[in-house]
C-alpha cells in the first residue's frame, strides 16, 4: 500500500520491466478525452430527449423520442460501435474507424478520431439519462408553484430552466455520476472495438499477456476515479440544493 499512495504501482512483465505508473500516464488522457467527449453527448441529447418528451406527454412526440431511448438502453457497446464503423466508416468514409491523433498534435484530426468512439458511448448512457430527465421534469412539473409560475405570466422557457429543470437536477446528477463510471468501464469495450491505445485497452492487453501489475494498477486508477466521481456528485447536492447543508 505504501509504494501504490507513493505511485509506484510495480514493474510489467510484458512492457520488459517498464513502470506501471509510466503506462497508464501515457494511456489514461485517452480514455479521459472519450469519457469526457461522450459525457458531453449524453448530457445533450439526454437531457435535451427527457425534457422534450416530459413536454409533450402521451402524445406522438413522447413515443416517438422515448422509444428510440429505450432502445439505446438496451443497446450493446460492441453491436453499436460496429455498426456505426461499418456505416460510417467503410460505406460512407466519412470518419475514421479506430486510432488516436493527440489534441495537441492535430486538433481537427482529435476531432474525427473521437466523435465516433465517444458518440457511440455518449448514445448508449444518454438514453438512461433521458428516462430519469423525463421522469424528474414531469414530476416537477406538477408542482404547485410550477403552477403558480405559469399562472403569472412566465414564459414556457423560464418556467422549464429556472423551475422544472432546475430541481430535477438532484436526482438527474445521481444518474450522471453513475453513468461516468459506467462510462470508464465502457471505455474498455470502446476502445477495443476502435483500435484505440487507452487506459482500458491497456488494461484488456495486461489480461490476454497475464500482466498483473498492469491489470491491478489500471483497475487501481479506473477505481479511484469511480469514488472521486461520486464524491463530487454528493458534494454537488449541497450547491444545487441550498436546503442540503453537510456538517
């Protein structure tokens, strides 16, 4: 325990006595860019779906936004990355179907090389985000003093941010919180299936070469970041919630 606290995470045996810790500083921005860029496309088509389909319903729209998002819950991170390389990538050869171009080196390049890894992970957590946007909205908007907004005049806009979407958040960032670690432990499969060299294609190379040192310390550093995920989610109520005091 204490070389891990120090960062000294061992030697791997398949990387010829290379550190660990030298391993996963170089693969773990990687993982990050697509963690964060797929976080970014839940949040907006999440949150954007729930909303509209809380506005509109037991009508068409909500049937139409909603089943789409039940089918990306259910859908599989394997099954939808092939699919969008084969449409995207071979017949229509519009973006490129695996690898990684630093943002440093080539920012447009960064670009195409993310926007299909992480729009693939971002769809697949969006549609969980889009049911509890749905659920927390329509639950808000039944509130007496959403009532009372609308009744004084309030544009449908304000009454939607500064009230309805507003108190949702609480629960919706429990989901979020979530869904980020899910995210991290999906970064495995994405990047195995786009032929990127991150921390969870690291970590699927220490397993297939018995590379123990590899696999516990990237385990180590997808876990932490887990724990400091939720930490910040359950220090977040207290800010979105002023009547959420911690001692």
């Amino acid at each position: 325990y204490a070389h891990a606290l120090r960062g000294d995470l061992g030697e791997s045996t398949a990387y010829r006595g290379k550190p660990v810790g030298e391993l996963i500083a170089e693969r773990w921005p990687v993982t990050f860019s697509i963690t964060a860029i797929a976080l970014l496309v839940a949040l907006v088509a999440g949150v954007g779906v729930g909303v509209l389909a809380a506005l509109r319903q037991v009508r068409l729209t909500d049937w139409m936004v909603m089943v789409p998002v039940v089918f990306a819950v259910s859908m599989q991170l394997f099954w939808l990355g092939l699919i969008m390389i084969i449409l995207f990538g071979v017949k229509l050869r519009w973006l490129p179907i695996g690898g990684y171009v630093p943002l440093g080196q080539n920012p447009i390049e960064f670009m195409r090389h993310m926007i299909l890894p992480s729009t693939v992970l971002g769809l697949v957590y969006a549609g969980m985000i889009a049911r509890m946007t749905r659920t927390c909205v329509l639950e808000v908007l039944n509130q007496d003093y959403v009532q009372t907004a609308r009744a004084k005049g309030l544009r449908q806009r304000a009454v939607i941010v500064r009230h309805a979407l507003r108190n949702a958040l609480i629960p919706l960032s429990t989901v979020v919180g979530l869904s980020v670690g899910a995210m991290l432990g999906g970064a495995v499969i994405i990047e195995t299936v786009f032929n990127i060299r991150g921390l969870g294609r690291l970590i699927v190379d220490g397993i297939l070469s018995r590379d123990f040192p590899v696999v516990q310390g990237g385990l180590l550093v997808v876990t932490v970041g887990y724990l400091i995920t939720t930490l910040v989610v359950d220090l977040g109520y207290a800010w979105l919630d002023p009547r959420i005091r911690y001692e």
